[in-house]
C-alpha cells in the first residue's frame, strides 16, 4: 500500500505535479506516493484528473485523523501563500519533491513543500525556501537566494548571486545578470531579461525589464 499525498490544485498544473510524482515514484529510492486531488472548485469534486479522483477541498485535511502529505500545485505566489496560511495548522506535512532528472548540488539548501520539476539544474551554494515552485528547466547560478512561496517558471536562468525576497514570480523564459535583486512579491514577465534591482510589488517586462504603466484616460 503506497502513502497518500494529496494535491492542492487540480489544475494543468496539478496534472504536471501529478506526472512528477509519478517518475519519483518510477526511480523507486523513496516511498511510493499514491496522489488524490483537492481542490477548492467544488463543482470538481468527485470527477477524476489525470486518473485520480478530487476528493474535496481544505476540510479533507481539517477532518483528518491522521497525518496527511499534501503538495500545493499553485503557481500564483499570493494565492499559494493563502493556502498554505489556511492548512498550515492542520495536522500536514509538506514533502520536498525533486525530479529524479533535475540536477541539485548537494551544497544547496531545499525548504520544505518545495517542488523541483525536470530539467532544472541549481548551482552551488544556494538557498531555496519553503514552498518554492521550479517549473521545467530553471537553472539557479551559484549563491543564489530564491524566498519562500516564489514560483519561477519554465526556462527562467537565474545568475549568480540574485536574490529573489518573498513571493516572486518569474515568467517563462526571464533570464537575470549577476547580484540583482528581486523585490517581495514582484512580477517579472515572460522572456524579460532583469539587468538592475526590481522593487517589491513591481510588474516588469521586456529587454532589458521596465516597470509597466497603467494607462490613463482623461
């Protein structure tokens, strides 16, 4: 009988952690996880996704009589936090699941609830913390520092020495020069390249990354 984990987020990317336990579960070097859904969209509740059935929302883990392992597949920074602020109280843990294809130096630092996908190469040196998502191919340079709830999407290149403060999200394909610093809870948008320091609750796009305006009308 495996051990059961449930996944917050029956969403696409809900299917990819799902798919992620998966090949964990193929390597065979830890326990076998057998997955169910929760998801806060009740009209989801009791259909199947990716072959596992969604079984309810928060009050699963609040009615618990036993431990319950639970990874959060939220992407959203802000609304990850908010989920893991409501459960964090409930008798749960918050594995570290790492693809068994991502390569992490054994002089880096891992928090917990985070999740590593495949292709992702973290340098030495580093220091991800809690609930960190790593979607496919994200490299970390060296002496990297990435907060807690950040979600970094795929093909973002991390150079040495960034910094990443609480809840950031990078888009697709951001790349960042050496030591710059990336504000609580900023947004950077796909294909950006980040050359100077992002203040905390900024949206920046483009090459080289500028804060983005809202427009005005008269």
């Amino acid at each position: 009988m495996g051990r059961l984990l449930y996944i917050y987020g029956a969403s696409g990317l809900g299917r990819e952690i799902a798919q992620l336990v998966e090949d964990i579960n193929s390597e065979g070097d830890g326990p076998e996880w057998v997955c169910q859904f929760l998801d806060d969209d009740v009209s989801r509740h009791g259909t199947c996704v990716a072959g596992y059935e969604v079984v309810g929302d928060w009050r699963v883990l609040e009615r618990a009589a036993t431990t319950c392992d639970v990874a959060v597949a939220v992407a959203n920074p802000i609304q990850k936090r908010s989920i893991i602020s409501r459960i964090q109280h409930f008798n749960v843990r918050f594995p570290t699941l790492i693809h068994p294809r991502a390569y992490v130096s054994t002089r880096s630092q891992i928090g917990v609830g985070t999740l590593i996908q495949a292709g992702c190469i973290l340098s030495v040196e580093n220091r991800v913390g809690n609930f960190v998502f790593l979607n496919f191919n994200v490299v970390v340079g060296h002496d990297v520092i990435v907060g807690d709830y950040s979600s970094l999407m795929t093909g973002t290149v991390l150079s040495g020495g960034v910094v990443l403060e609480e809840a950031v999200y990078t888009g697709t394909s951001v790349t960042t020069i050496p030591n710059v610093v990336l504000g609580r809870e900023c947004i950077v948008g796909a294909g950006a390249t980040v050359i100077r320091n992002v203040q905390p609750g900024v949206t920046v796009a483009g090459v080289p990354a500028r804060p983005l305006h809202k427009e005005t009308t008269d």
